[in-house]
C-alpha cells in the first residue's frame, strides 16, 4: 500500500515538473515570437565634387568651373524596421544617367545586400555642379565616364557607411508650408507678344517671361509644402531629416562657381536650428526636389528686386524653407517602429521622335553659328538635339519607385515633373504626407502634363521633352497603382 501510494506521489511530483518546464518553455517560445520591434537607422554624407575645370552644366552653353564654392555631396539615409530595409540617397547634381543610378544600386547591393527596388536616388537639380548626364544624354547605350563611375562608388560608399552607423531611433512626419518662394514661371502673355520658340512656331505660354504690361497670368499652380520625415536617436537626439519642397533651384552663385545652391543651405541652417552640430553620431539632413518642371522663386508679377552679391538670395530662401521645416517638425509624435515598403516598375512609353521635316530643317540650320555675343542661339541648339533625338528607339522603359515609411509614402520619378502631377499624386496618395523625388533613377527630360504639351513652351519642346504627350498621366495611374499596393500590404 505504502509503496502504490509513494509512485503515486512520485507520478504527480513527475507531471508537475512537466508542466512547470512546458510552461516555462510556453513562455520562451511566445517571447521569441513576438520580439519588441525596433527601428534602425544610419545616415551619412559622401563628397562627389568634380575637379575643377570641368563643364558646369544647366544652360545652353557649359562652360569650365573655376572655383569650389561648396562641396557637392550625396546625402544617404537608412531605414531597417528588422523586416525591410530601405536606402534613400540625393546628390548635388543636375541629374544624372540612369546608367550610373543601375551602376550604383549595383554596387550598393553588392556591399550592403539592399536590392535596388529598396534604394531611391535622386538630385537636386542645381544648376551649378558638372554633368553626370552621358555626352549624349538621350543614350542609354553610353559607358559611364570617369565622373559618373565616381560619383557611382560614392554613392555605394555612402549607403555603406550608412548602414554601418545603423542605431535605434525614434520617427515622424509633418508638413510646413512656405508659399513665398515658389511661383509658376509660365505665363499667359498677351496675344502676339511670345516670340517664336526655336521650331518656327508660336508658343501659347513663354517661361520665365520679361515683366511687364504684356504678362496676363501664370499658366499653373504651385506647392508650397515642406514636406519633413524626422528621425531621432533613442534619447531623442537628432539623427537625419529627409526634407522635399517643389522649388527648382536659386541659382545666384559666383561666375564659374561650383555649388549645391540652396539645398545645401538648408542643410546646415537646418543643423543649426536643431542644435545638431558636433554631435557624436552626426546628424545628416537631406533636401529633395519636388515637382517643381514649372516652378521657380521669381514672382513676376512685380518688379524685379535689387540683385544683392552671390549667394545672398540662396541664403534668405534656405533661411526661410528651413525655418519652415523647423516649425513643422514642432509637433512631430515619434514612434519607435513602423512599417517599411518599397515598389520598383518600368513603365514602357513611347519616345518623342523627330519628324523627316523637322530632321531636314534641323540639318539645314545646325551650319549656322551657336553663339553670338555671347548668347546661344536657340534654333541653333535644338537643331542639334533634333539630330541626337535621330538614334532614340521607339519606346522608353521609364524606371518609377515608391517608399512607405510608416503613413508617408514618397514617389520617384526621373523628370522634371510638373507641380500638377505632384499635387495630383498628394490628394490621391493612400498616405499622408505623400511626396514627390523628382529627378529620381534617370534623368528623361521635362514631365509637361497634355494640357500643358498644348500650351506649349520651352518644357514641351522637342529635346526639353522626349516623352510621349500622356507620359504625366500613364505615370500618375502606375504610381498610384504602387503606392495602393503598398497600402494594402499585409502587415508583418
């Protein structure tokens, strides 16, 4: 009896053990399930100056630098959620060819893994930095130069050093508003006042007019959000500030001055008001170009203002869109995780090409000088364009992307896009803020919308332009159509 009565016991000492360890083990299994989430981020910057005496590139006419204003740089910023990880770089460049993007995402996924769906690349668009478009900027066909195979590597390092300085941080978004410095700059003029535009034919609407009585209105809106994605270390220090503003460029450097113009500006003004400066693990902000094709800070519906010395007007426009970006970030509510996406599509379109007329008329005209006193003659250099655009293929393969980062989505595109477009995509956008890198993977010319290709103008012209009259709106319904999808993706 004692002894049916002691395995008994022993049984139930035996079973309780059990459980006691499968509870135990219970509880380690649902702790390894479901780790805490955290967000990882890493920023930093890599110097892709051009020596001087290369072409400054951004008129009609290059010419060779002779002085280094300030260092033009790619700015990169890394994203990891522990399920995605994303990279968003944006240079100091005119733009630059899709070939040396292809060649820096390779590279980038080479060194760090993050595939090039996941790494958007962008430029700024000054006007003051040499080309890293290919010698024929309508190939795709053209190795990479010397400069484009630099800038390629620094990109790809940036990321890289990136990534190494991944840290846990905290992130949020907000949108400024700074209205005072964008203006359409088409303009409805008066009938018979717009000159002939370089194809012989009468434009409805003239860039950048002469003001004056004959100016009637602007021919579009314009976006005066300062849209900011804020990331902040642990303890709350700032880490990296992805920043975007629809203003093409400033553009009042020194006479053969490389410089980043006002995005750089706004850079350091914007570390300057975060009391960012010297810190351990720097800070690095970033400013994108918008959709700013038509869009540019002279207002001119009044009088010209009195020219101050170079660099004053970039100074007070980066004051002003950084001071905006400071309010805004203000009433940021960080969060220590969010979701992370990425879409990347070609979108085939077909190619503007030159008519047997235009091609005869341009062989006609190219003879003639390209400059006279000191000015470009325009018939003169669309002519030339006109017999580059001979070789183009019927169709391009036009690279677009979009980000989710939390509830703000970015969109990608490789144009001089106009602001419609932009507006567009930010009320339909499932995301709030949504907003737009222009000039982004490639470089394909102005993106008119088809009612502005009917008004015409320098951004509609055969050579400013080399995609189809509905490219805006095929690209505007394939973005949307990413930016959904990422929306309906199902969460992690």
């Amino acid at each position: 009896m004692n002894l049916a009565k002691d395995l008994l016991v022993g049984w139930r000492i035996a079973e309780m053990r059990h459980l006691l360890v499968w509870i135990a083990l219970s509880l380690v299994t649902a702790g390894a399930q479901e780790p805490a989430k955290k967000l990882l981020a890493g920023a930093a910057t890599s110097n892709i100056t051009p020596p001087i005496g290369g072409a400054i590139v951004g008129g009609f006419s290059p010419f060779p630098s002779t002085h280094i204003h300030d260092e033009l740089h790619a700015r990169c910023l890394v994203l990891d959620n522990g399920e995605k990880r994303l990279a968003i770089v944006v240079c100091d460049l005119l733009g630059g060819a899709r070939q040396m993007f292809d060649e820096a995402a390779r590279l980038v996924q080479a060194q760090t893994g993050i595939p090039r769906e996941c790494v958007l690349m962008s430029a700024t668009h000054t006007h003051s930095a040499s080309s890293a478009l290919s010698e024929n900027r309508y190939s795709l066909d053209e190795p990479l130069n010397e400069y484009q195979a630099f800038v390629a590597r620094r990109i790809a390092d940036g990321v890289t050093r990136a990534v190494n300085n991944l840290v846990p941080v905290k992130i949020g978004w907000a949108v400024g508003q700074e209205p005072d410095q964008v203006f359409n700059r088409r303009w409805f003029m008066k009938e018979g006042t717009v000159p002939p535009n370089p194809f012989g034919g009468i434009d409805q609407v003239k860039m950048n007019p002469p003001r004056g009585p004959n100016l009637v209105k602007p021919a579009g809106p314009t976006d005066p959000e300062v849209c900011v994605i804020s990331l902040q270390t642990a303890d709350g220090k700032p880490l990296a500030v992805l920043a975007n503003y629809s203003l093409h460029y400033v553009g009042d450097v020194g006479n053969g001055h490389i410089s980043a113009d006002y995005f750089a500006v706004f850079c350091d003004r914007l570390q300057q008001l975060l009391g960012a400066d010297r810190q351990e693990v720097p800070f690095v902000a970033m400013l994108s170009n918008g959709t700013s094709g038509n869009i540019n800070n002279n207002d001119y519906s009044k009088p010209a203002a009195k020219a101050g010395p170079p660099y004053s007007k970039i100074k007070a426009v980066a004051d002003e869109v950084a001071e905006a970006a400071f309010e805004a970030m203000k009433g940021i509510t960080y969060r220590d995780w969010v979701p992370l996406d990425s879409r990347f599509s070609e979108l085939r379109l077909d190619a503007r090409r030159p008519t047997a007329e235009q091609i005869a008329r341009a062989e006609g005209i190219v003879a003639k000088p390209r400059v006279i006193g000191g000015k470009a003659l325009l018939d003169v250099v669309y002519a030339e364009r006109t017999l580059k655009l001979r070789a183009v293929g019927p169709h391009i393969d036009l690279p677009l992307q979009t980000l989710r980062i939390g509830e703000a989505g970015i969109c990608a595109i490789p144009c001089e896009t106009f602001v419609e477009t932009g507006l567009e995509l930010k009320l339909k956008s499932p995301f709030k803020p949504s907003f737009t890198h222009s000039i982004a993977g490639g470089y394909f010319g102005y993106l008119p919308t088809p009612e502005h290709h009917r008004l015409g103008g320098y951004e509609t012209w055969l050579g400013t332009n080399r995609l189809e009259v509905e490219a805006s709106t095929k690209i505007t319904a394939r973005l949307l159509e990413m930016l959904q999808s990422m929306k309906g993706a199902v969460p992690h």
